[in-house]
C-alpha cells in the first residue's frame, strides 16, 4: 500500500500496535517487580523466605498469562483492520488503561489473597478489559469501513460469541469474591483458559490458509 | 519507497515514531507505580485504605488520558510528515522529555492534591508539552521539504489554531493554581476533552476518503 | 507479500517479533534497578560502598548478556518463521515469562550471591528458557508449514544439537548450586559464550551470502 | 526488498533497531524514577522540598541529553547499514548495556553531585559508550559487506574524526573529576553539545536530498 493510498484510507495501524506492544510488554514485565523479599532476616531461611512468596507468584503467572491473552486478542482483532479512526484510539487507549492496572491489582492480589476487595478489584480490572475489549470488536465490525471487507461474517458472530463470556461472566466472579474467594479465582483462572482454548480466529485463519493452499 | 530513494528523502520518520511509541508506552505505563498502599495496617481496612488513594487514581487517569492525547497527536502529526532532520530530532526528543517529566509531576499531584505548587509543576509540564507540540508544528509545516506537498493549507491554518489552545491557556491555568486551585485542576481536565473532541485531522482524514472512494 | 496473501498465510510474525523486543528491551534495562546504593552512611566512603555492590554489577553483568543471548536466539529463529499460530504464540509468552523473571532472580543472585538457593533458582530460570527455546526450535522445524520451505534441514539438525546444550547442563549446575556453588556459577556464565562463539546460524547465513553473489 | 533476498544479504538490521530504540526509550524514562521527594516534612515546604532536588533534575536533564544523542547516533549510524552479524550484534548489545547503566550513574550524581567518584563514574560510563561507538562505526564501515556500498568514503572519515573526540576527551574529563570536579562536569555537558552541533550526517544528508532534486 503506498503512501497516498493509504492517506485516503486513514490513519495506518501499526503505531496504535506499536504503543499496544509496548504498553503490553512493560505491563507484563513490571509485574516481576512485586516479586520481592521483603527487608529480613539473614540468608539461612532464604527458601522459606521465597516459598512464602508464593502467593505473588501465583498472581504473576496469572497476571502474565491474562495479559498475554488480551495482547493476542489484540493482535488478532487488529490482524483484519484496514484502518483506525479517532474512535477506536481512544477505545484502544482505554483498553490500554486497563492492561497498564494489571499491575497494581496484582500487587493487591499477591499481598492480600484472601481479601475479597483484592479479590474483587482484580476482577473489575479483568471486567473493564473484557468490556472495552467486547466494545471494540462491536464497532470496529460494524458498518463504518474500518475492517477487511473479504473478513467472514460468520466469524464475526462467532467471535462477539466467544468475548460475550467476559463481560457476562466477570460480574458473577467479582460478586462471588464476598461469599466464595475461592470459587471467584477459579472463574479467573478459568476465563483465560476458556480464551486460549476456544479461539476461534485460530481455525479460521487455519481453515483460509489450508484452502489457499 | 526503495532504500536509494529513502536516502536521497533524507532519514525516514519510523526509528523516531518508535521511539515516541516507546517512551510514551513507558510513561502511560510507570504511571501505575504511584497507585501503592502505604505500609501500614492489617487487611480488614483494605477497602478505605485504597479508597483514600483517591487523588491517586484521579492523577493516574488524567495523567493516561494526557499523555493518549499527546502520543495521538504526535501519531497525526508524522502522518503527514515525510522525513526527519536534525532539528526535528531535537524538538521531538524535547517532546518525549516533557512527557517522561508527568510520571513524577503525577506523582507530585496525587501525594499533594490541594498544593498549589504541585498544580503549577503539573500545569509547567502540560505547557512544555503545548508549546513544543505547538513549535513542532509550526516548523514542519514551513517551507522545508519534511512534510507530505499535497497537505491541504487550509488543514494546516486550522490545526495550528486548534493546538495554540494550550499555550496560550497554560500559562493561566498555572497562575490559578495559587488563587484557585479547582479552577486550575478543571482547566487541565478540560484541555485534553477540547483535544479530543475538536480534532480537524480526524474529519479531514475522513474528507479525503470518502472523496477516494 | 501483499494483506491478502498474508491473510492466507496466517498471522505476520511481526507483532510477536515486537513483543519479544519489548520484553527483552524492559528486562534488560530494569535489572539496572538492581544496582542501588544502600540508605546509608556520608558521602565520604561512596567508593567503597559502590565496591561493596560488586555481586550486583556482576549479576547485572552476566543476566544483560544472558538476556541477549536469548534475544538474539529468538531473532534468528524467527528470522526463518513465515507466519505464527496459537501454539507458538503461546510457547512464545511462556519464553518471554521466563525473560521476564531473569531481573527477579538476578535481584535474589545479587544479594545472596553465595546462597545455593539464589543460585539455583537463577539457573531454574536459565534452563526454563532453555528448556521453552527447545521446545520452540522443534515445533516451529516440524512439518507445520510455519518455516520458510528452503530451509537446509542439516541446519536444522545442527541448531537442534546446538541448543539442547542448554537443557542438558542446566540440572546438572542446579544440583552443582548445592555443593559446588562456583562450579555452578561458572557454568551460568559458559553457557551463554557458548551460545555466541558456537552459533551455526550465523556461519549459515554467511556462507548464504556468499553464494548469492 | 523480498524475503529471498534478505536471506541472502543476511539478517536485516530491523530488530536490532527495534531492541535499541526500547532500551533507550526506557532508560529515558527510567532516569524520571530519580524525581522523587525524601518521605519528610509536610506540605507546607513544599516548593524548598523540590527546590533541593536540583541537583537531580539537573541530572535528569543531561541524561536525558546524553541517551538522545547517542539514540540519535545510532539512528544515523544504522542508516546506512546494509544488514548485521554476530559481530555487530554483540557490539550493539555492549553500546545497550552502556545506555542501560545510565539511570543507575545518574542516581549516584543526582545524590552526590560533588563527589568526584560519582563524577567519573558518570564519565566512565559515557567513555564506555563513546569508545563502543567509534569500534561500532569503524566495524561497519571496514570491507566486511555491512554497509551501503555507495556511501561517500569522505563521509565516512569525517564521521570516525567527529565521534573520536569522545574517546580521546572522556579519560581527560574522568582524571579532572578529582581534581576540578567542575570542569569534569562542564566537559560532560560540552560534549553532547558537540555532537548535536557538529554532526556531519545531517549536513551530508541534507547535500544529497538538493542533489537528488
């Protein structure tokens, strides 16, 4: 695509992937800095020490992965952009606000895991993410000439399907958080599990690529 | 554009976009190391403990939808643009120095909200970044071969009128901060919504496709 | 390679090439963070306390060239990728996961330089990125249709040998940690100068180059 | 250029410049986390209480400064380079870890802004930057098939005149640091100077593109 193409098709997509990219990754690597010991003691009970921090390493690596998936829903959603507008910008940049949280509820996790406000914060967080997430594929998808015009509408109802679960399901968890901590950090758990395994933009680029063929 | 024609163009706009791209992903990003509990209690005041982290969460959000605002604005900037120099270089790198500065005037607000010190440093570093946007401007858009032929004049005059906005009302806002300080904080919340919402680039970008199609 | 062809083909390895280089750029520059002058004492002794820091600067010494090591891994390696799916993506953050603990355990190595826990747990992290960098190797060379097509399968099979080196002596310096610690530690820092001196991708495409003249 | 032949000319030099780019963006930004008040006193005192920190903000400044010029060398230097190696890699990785240290020779100044350790430890770090950047170009620009084969050999001996000023100045500003503390500094400041203001690059660039015309 030369330059005055692309001119007449508005504004390119790879400098919002750039700050997405880059706000991911130092959202992701941040989070290693909660892993630390605190101030005591002498190095005899180092074991002990890390193994007490077990709890800031469970939220890492949940954290880590949570993010990952949203950068890869990222990634695939932008996959069939043709172009962005103001709109989905600023759309982008709340979602990015979101990701940038990650890190403090993770830091509220790791130090009160048994707090249903920790508990709950972290759920908001992942709520805000997959509704903004959910609100993006709405309107990049509909009528306004932002998405690959070849892209298959099955496969846009199909996947408004599959991030519904999000938004329906983070309210549950979050209210869950007061009565059964441990049922609401399954749900946590368990919805990245549900986005990486049922994905089903996988297949259908899978699918193209096998009939191209 | 091939690599002989690029060099004869001049250094191409991509290494600096990325690290425009860069600093401001940081920037949005280290914003969230100010959101930390202080020290001190037990888990049962979790709640108002970071409920009194208020002003905070107020500096985090507005300092992120600041820094979308500028990164934004700089993203439509080199849009047009179609090469880089020396003087160009150093007024960008100004730039990103204004914008790694709002971590720590952020910082500064959310530790003492009602200071009117810490205001005016918000309000210097929200200024810096105007009034050099403001100069970035002025100079691509002379008559010096970096920017796009085919820009539309009229765009230029108007763009120029929208950003002086800042400049010219910073300087107030600071000086409220020491006799009104709510005055003050309410003119930096509606600088960025004025950015916002009365972007001429967007609709001209939109002109020109809907002309192409 | 036009959208629709890339369309076809599947997902661009460029975002995923992107993230790498977020991540591992953050790594690196973060474990700086490490080196810091203990609270205390005038500024009389400042040669001997920055002295005093040297397991710091050699840990922060040894996980920048470790970190660079497997960056460039990754950037040879995906230098023959053609397109990525779900599976390596995954693979993929579970190796930036790995990246992004080095300034963790780098932190634990620096302050417990002789502690065979510290060392250990370092050497863990070294072979989990060993260990995720093989796995990764040998899917991607799979017939899956993800690596360019002329690829020289004995270049294949002299990179397996070369970086199963990894996953083989890793277990055997974390066991060193406990009775050897220097053993151990010496073995962290050959691992990587293997890595850069005996690299076969190198002198592959270099003997490329040569013939295409 | 397609993908057959990049194989051929060897790795492309885009994500070694994607990995510089966020290193120096981040140890920018890095160099704001030295902004910080001590944890004393009320708000009352607040403009005296960062009043003092000058010596950090001073600090910042220059390094800000320093990370932009030697960005901006690299920008330039990588401009005319063709693809990299090994060699280039681990040089570039060396220039890295120079830029990565410092946010952490900066903190030592900001805090003892008199000491002439502090001083010439900042300068040793600047020298090492400076001296891995002049091997960097004299690499590139020796017979090994790196860089453009049409760049002016008067350019090139111009440049390698104008980036030894660093290495031959650096030892003279780190020995004065013990002697006349504030002419060290004042050298420290001069050079980046020098390199923004004498920059043969630009000039060259800028004589092609009229040529070009």
């Amino acid at each position: 695509m030369d330059r005055t193409t692309a001119k007449n098709a508005g504004l390119s997509t790879h400098r919002l992937e750039a700050l997405a990219d880059g706000i991911f990754a130092i959202a992701m690597t941040l989070l290693v800095l909660e892993l630390r010991l605190p101030d005591a003691g002498g190095p005899g009970d180092l074991a002990s020490r890390i193994a007490a921090l077990w709890p800031r390493f469970a939220t890492f690596f949940i954290s880590f992965i949570v993010l990952g998936v949203y950068w890869f829903a990222h990634h695939q959603t932008f996959y069939f952009l043709a172009r962005v507008n103001r709109t989905l910008v600023w759309l982008s940049i709340l979602f990015f606000l979101g990701a940038a949280l990650i890190p403090f509820v993770a830091s509220l996790l790791g130090s009160y895991p048994q707090d249903p406000v920790a508990l709950s914060l972290y759920g908001a967080v992942l709520g805000l993410l997959a509704i903004v997430g959910y609100v993006i594929w709405w309107y990049i998808t509909g009528d306004r000439g932002l998405i690959d015009e070849e892209l298959d509408p099955e496969l846009v109802r199909r996947v408004s399907r599959w991030i519904a679960a999000g938004p329906v399901i983070m309210p549950v968890a979050i209210a869950l958080a007061f009565v059964a901590p441990v049922l609401s950090l399954l749900i946590y758990l368990a919805l990245p599990a549900v986005f990486v395994l049922f994905n089903p933009v996988d297949s259908y680029l899978e699918r193209l690529r096998q009939t191209a063929r």
